[in-house]
C-alpha cells in the first residue's frame, strides 16, 4: 500500500513509491505514540476496579461503569471526531480531541468521585479515538498503517499489568489517567498537519446525531438486549433513510455502499469477536482445567496478546507486497484455527496458542482491512471511512466478550 491515507494529499498513481507533495510528513513512531495510549483506556484499569471501589466507597460492579462509559466514548468518538476532521482539518481536529482528553484526565486525577471519574473515563475516550483515528489517517504506507495498529495491540496486550504498577506506585487515579500519554505524539504532530478540510459538504448535524444514537443502541445490546434491540432497529432504519436524503452527509453513501469497505469492515468485526472473545473465554478455561492462580493466569495471557501486536506490524507491513487475497484467507484461517482450538482444547499450552493465533489475525486485520476498506471510497471521504472502519473493529471487540457469555 503506497497511495497515501491522510485524505488531504493529491491521489497518486498505485505503485507510487513516496508520499505527495503536500502530503504531511510525520515519523511514524509518532503516530504510534498518539494512537496506543488508547488501549490504556480499556485494559488498564482491569486489575485495580477492586481498589477504585474500595475508596469510593462502592461496589466494584458500580465502578465499572467508568470502563463502559469509555467503551462507549470511543466507539461513538471513531466516527464524531473523523467528521471533525473532514469539516474543519487535521490541526482543528487534533485541538478538540487533545482538550477533550486533557479535560477527561484532570477530572479522574482532581475529582475522586464516581460521577466526575465516569465522566472523565468517557471524555478521554472520546478524545483518544480521534487521535487514533487521525493518527491511521495520517499514515502514508502499509507498513506505517500497521505500526499505528499494532501499537494498539501491543499497549492493550500490557495495559493490566502497567495499570496495577502505577496503581501500587501513585493511585488509581493516575492509572485512569493514563491514556493522556496520547498527548506527547499530539504535541510533535500538530505542528505538521494541514488545516484544510477534506471535506466541502456542509455539516450534517441530523446524520452525526442518528449515528450516535446507533452506536450507543449497539453498545448496550449486550447488557439491555431488549430494549437496545428495539432501539437498534428503530435507529437504524432512521439513518438508512437519512442516508438516501443526504447522501454525502455525516455517513457518507459512498463510503457505506463500497463492497470492499464493506468486506473489509465486517472481516475485521468478525476477527474482533473471535480474539476478545476468547480474551474473555481463555482465563476462565485455564482457570478450570489448571490449579493456576489468577496472577499466573494474568502473567501467562500477556505473551499471546504481545506476541499477536508484535506480528501484526509484520504482517501488514507484507501485505503490500504479497497481495490482497493471500493475506485475507490466512487471516480468515488463523482466525478459524484460535476459535477451534479454544473450543476443542483444556490444555493451557494449546488454549494460549488458540489466542495468539485469534490475537495474530486481529491485529493484523486491523491494519490490513483498514488499509483496503480506505484505498476504496474517495480521497475526500477517507477520514469518514476510517472512522466507520474502526466502528466496526470496536463493535467485534464489545460483542466478543457478550458473545461467549451467553454461550
């Protein structure tokens, strides 16, 4: 993948081998930086949720609200702050999100109460998936695309076990506050984006609201399936209507009516549901088949999800150069492999295979269908397109967990 991602450059012919002209250029392992801290947000406050409860003075269940609220603020952040960045530029974009993740992280270190800290939780969130989304947008090449997602990967693989250091180091609150490291790449990236937008089509107020409105239906399913399921239904029917009103609207209808966005889109969601489903499944099966403790359990599922980051950079990094096709039914495969082998084993060393295959091809999917779904709408539509892409990434993460669950 040559043809460059930011979505403010002039396309270039396939096979190009340097960025365009006017094209920012931005080292990549700043971009790493922007986007990782993300997966603080999400795994980080895993082990310490007992701590945080004890010094509100809570119950833990009641405290995880603040991972549902950032759950819920990056999904519906993915595609709120790539419409940002469509109608008013990359530096406008990376403002907003920047304040937004400031403001989050100096409420969950000042205001040690529940409703300030799952407010803060969800601000960060909706910061954090901008930078991230900007960040893949900002990407010039295959290779730069999957070092911004396997630096998701990598951070997420050791988020609970950073988080518990600096909860026994400083607190809880700093742990929270973690995914402000974000703002060290913002700070060196900011300065070289352009501040044009991308896009010239008015600001559709009605289409971002219905979007949201989805997402937050979506989010629920799995602790409200009833009353999220009528809610989903009813608000996806409003914005399939909308789209045929407003076409190059909030959700552009190029961009959804791609085949290979679409593929791309729902592979990658189908990757998700497999790896963070057996994130959820995996402990629990070793927890009954072995005399393991939790923390050995815990120190034992690093490796898989590390090693899963790690070689996705790899793998999308080839991805270029080994063609569209191959690298699709692999992934598929490895997929299939993690999910039987779960299914089929009790022994620890084959379980935790099962998830580094699933954590392989996740990770890898990320970047390689991100890569494919953007190479296929329009240059000023590229930024929706990554928006919605990662929608679908983080839904299969969300509906992975609820998934093994109930079965």
């Amino acid at each position: 993948m040559s043809e460059s991602l930011a979505g403010s450059g002039t396309a270039r012919p396939e096979g190009a081998n340097h960025p365009a002209p006017d094209t920012p250029r931005i080292p990549t392992p700043w971009l790493g930086l922007m986007a990782g801290p993300l997966s603080f947000g999400i795994a980080g406050p895993a082990l310490v949720l007992d701590d945080i409860a004890r010094d509100l003075s809570t119950t833990t269940g009641t405290v995880t609200w603040g991972v549902t609220a950032f759950g819920w603020g990056i999904a519906v952040g993915m595609p709120l702050m790539t419409g940002l960045l469509r109608h008013r530029g990359a530096r406008a974009a990376l403002t907003g999100c920047g304040a937004l993740v400031l403001l989050g992280a100096l409420l969950v270190l000042t205001v040690p109460v529940l409703p300030a800290v799952i407010i803060g939780c969800a601000l960060q969130a909706l910061g954090t998936a901008g930078l991230t989304s900007i960040a893949m947008s900002l990407t010039n090449s295959a290779r730069s695309m999957g070092f911004v997602t396997a630096s998701l990967a990598v951070v997420g693989s050791t988020a609970p076990l950073v988080g518990s250091l600096v909860n026994d180091a400083i607190n809880w609150q700093a742990t929270l506050a973690l995914p402000a490291i974000g703002l060290i790449g913002l700070l060196v990236i900011i300065g070289r984006v352009p501040t044009r937008p991308t896009s010239t089509a008015p600001f559709d107020g009605l289409g971002a609201v219905l979007l949201t409105a989805v997402v937050t239906a979506l989010v629920f399913l799995a602790h409200h399936p009833a009353i999220a399921g009528v809610f989903s239904v009813l608000t996806v029917a409003a914005l399939v209507r909308h789209l045929r009103v407003e076409p190059r609207g909030f959700v552009p209808a190029v961009v959804v009516r791609s085949p290979v966005f679409l593929i791309s889109s729902v592979l990658a969601f189908l990757l998700a549901v497999v790896n963070f489903g057996l994130v959820f499944a995996v402990p629990g099966a070793l927890s009954e088949h072995t005399s393991w403790s939790s923390g050995t359990i815990g120190g034992a599922m690093v490796w898989p999800l590390l090693l899963g980051g790690a070689l996705s950079w790899v793998v999308v990094a080839l991805s270029a150069k080994v063609g569209r096709q191959p690298v699709i039914i692999t992934l598929v495969a490895l997929g299939v492999a993690g999910a039987v082998l779960a299914s089929a084993s009790t022994a620890a060393i084959l379980l935790l295979l099962a998830q580094a295959l699933a954590s392989i091809a996740a990770a890898s999917g990320q970047g390689v269908f991100a890569v494919h779904s953007i190479k296929a709408v329009p240059e000023e539509e590229r930024p929706a397109a990554i928006g919605l892409f990662n929608l679908f990434y983080l839904l299969g993460a969300a509906f992975g967990p609820a998934i093994v669950s109930l079965l």
